[in-house]
C-alpha cells in the first residue's frame, strides 16, 4: 500500500530538473526575488517610455518640490523628478550587477578549471596567485584603479591612447566601465576557487575517467562532462555575489568617484538627499529604498535557488 502511494506522489519518475523546479516553486520568498528581478529588468529597458521626465531634465522653479501630481516622488536640488531619475538608475545597478557577474563567472570558470584539472605545479602557482589576491582589499583595489585612470596617472600619461580609449569608454557608460572592470578584476576569485574544488572531485570520478580511458581530449571532457557539473553551483554562488556588486557601486557613487553626472545613480541620489535630510529626507529615502529592494530581490533569488539544487533537500 505504502508502495503504491509512494508512486502517485509528484516527485516520483521526476527528474533533478523537475524537482529543483518543484522546490524553488514553493519559495515564495525566490518567485518574488525572480518576480521583482523582471520587473526591474523591464523598467530598465523601457525607461525612455515609462520615465515621465528625462534623468537630467531640471525646473528650476521646482528645486525640493514635495512629492505630488506634477512629481510623484518630489524633485531634488536641481528640478529633477526623482522617480525618473529612480527609473534610469535601474540601468546602472542591473548593468554593474549582469556585467560584473558574467566576467566573474567567465574569468573565475576558466582559471578555476585549468588549475583543478591540470592540478600538479600548475595548480600549485595558480592556487598562489589566489592566495596573494585574496589579501588585497577588493574595494580599495576598486577606487585605486579608477583614481589612477581618471587622474591619469598623475598626469603623466595623459595622451596615451589606452588612457584616451579607456576615458572615452567610461564616459559613453556613464562612468561604469571601470566600475566593472575593477569589480570583474576581484570577484573572480572566489568563484575560481569554488571552481577548482568541485574540478578536483570530478576528475576522479568514474565517467571522467571513462572519456581519458576512451582517449577523449582535455577540452571534449572539459566542455562535455566537468563545466556542465559544476555549472549550477557556480551560478547559484554568483547571484549570491551579485548584491556585493550593487553595494560597491553604490558605495563608489556615494563618495564621488561612481557615476558621471548626470547619470543617475542610487548611490549618487543617497549622497545628493544626504545633505539634506532634515529637511527633504524623501530625496534619500526613495533611492535607498529602490537599492535595497534590488539587493533582496538577488538574495532571496539565489537563497531559492541554493535551497531548490540543495542535494540534501527532500
């Protein structure tokens, strides 16, 4: 009896797919992370339509005007409707947040799998070269990389043509260029010794093994059997890593050395409603609310999904 109730159950003939889905179905916390992902990820998309005002559109007859039906969250020192500024700012965030996690994840995949695989010396001195990262400060690597490149070395190599192309690239992005560089130069290396550990158990497993005895190249198994093993677990840690991301850029807004005026930025909005915050504190409210909505939408989606591809998990 117990034998025939155990075959009608839903998780009976299911696969690790179909389970994983079952499971992250249920966490209302992740369907509304993933659910507010997209709707972010739209109104960043279609912002020239749905802003009413564009970001640096200023009135200056309406600098500080309260929230209303001209502007419904209020404008800020300069008569810029602040919900068009919260929409643009959308495209920063996400941007830093996709950006930043795809170089991490490519960056940290490769190097993590070379040195897993290989193993021997090579692991030995990449494995080294994670260690001496690792004790640098990320944040203050961060803000020396785009001090040096904005001030251009101190001036010395002012009329350098990479310091021209790297200039004029940050600037058509709104001052995120080197934001991502920087966060895609330190975040990787947590994601590559993640990689690494989950290579070493694959190498010795049976069916990797199977494809060496078979005569299989190094990259045939490498794309074929360890990289789609160690995949979901990678992405599950990244999405983790991704509010980490938002909050630096956040940070590097807040005290200067972000965003370009006059792209919007959050963090940039926080700072600019600081220094009025007796007096007009919605101007900083509404930002901060939008940044932390964002960073729990990431985090309650990658808590979904650590729960959903747990193996431990019933």
């Amino acid at each position: 009896m117990s034998g025939a109730v155990a075959m009608t159950t839903p998780e009976f003939g299911a696969s690790p797919a179909q389970r994983a889905w079952r499971r992250w179905r249920r966490n209302r916390a992740a369907v509304f992370g993933a659910t507010t992902l997209i709707v972010l990820i739209l109104m960043a998309l279609f912002a020239p339509w749905i802003a009413p005002y564009g970001f640096a559109d200023g009135d200056i007859y309406a600098t500080y005007a309260a929230p209303g039906e001209r502007f419904w969250l209020g404008a800020d020192f300069l008569g810029r409707d602040l919900l068009s500024r919260i929409i643009y700012g959308t495209r920063i965030s996400l941007s830093v947040a996709f950006l930043g996690a795809f170089f991490a994840l490519s960056i940290g995949l490769t190097y993590g799998v070379i040195s897993g695989y290989y193993g021997g010396r090579l692991d030995n001195l990449m494995m080294r070269v994670v260690d001496i990262l690792y004790a640098f400060p990320s944040l203050l690597f961060i803000i020396l990389l785009m001090v040096t490149f904005k001030t251009g070395f101190g001036g010395s190599a002012v009329d350098h043509p990479l310091l021209a192309w790297v200039r004029v690239v940050d600037q058509q992005m709104g001052g995120m260029f080197l934001i991502v560089v920087g966060i895609s130069l330190t975040s990787w290396v947590a994601i590559a010794r993640l990689t690494r550990g989950m290579t070493l158990s694959l190498r010795h497993s049976d069916y990797v093994q199977a494809a060496v005895a078979l005569g299989a190249r190094d990259a045939r198994i490498l794309a074929r059997h360890v990289v789609p093993g160690i995949f979901g677990p990678l992405i599950i840690r990244v999405t983790l890593l991704i509010p980490q991301f938002i909050a630096t850029e956040a940070f590097l807004s807040f005290i200067g050395i972000g965003a370009t005026p006059p792209t919007p930025s959050w963090g940039m909005m926080i700072a600019e409603g600081f220094t009025s915050m007796r007096s007009y504190p919605h101007l900083a409210l509404y930002p901060g609310l939008a940044l932390a909505i964002v960073m729990l939408a990431f985090n309650f989606l990658g808590d979904g999904l650590r729960d959903a591809f747990d193996p431990h998990a019933r």
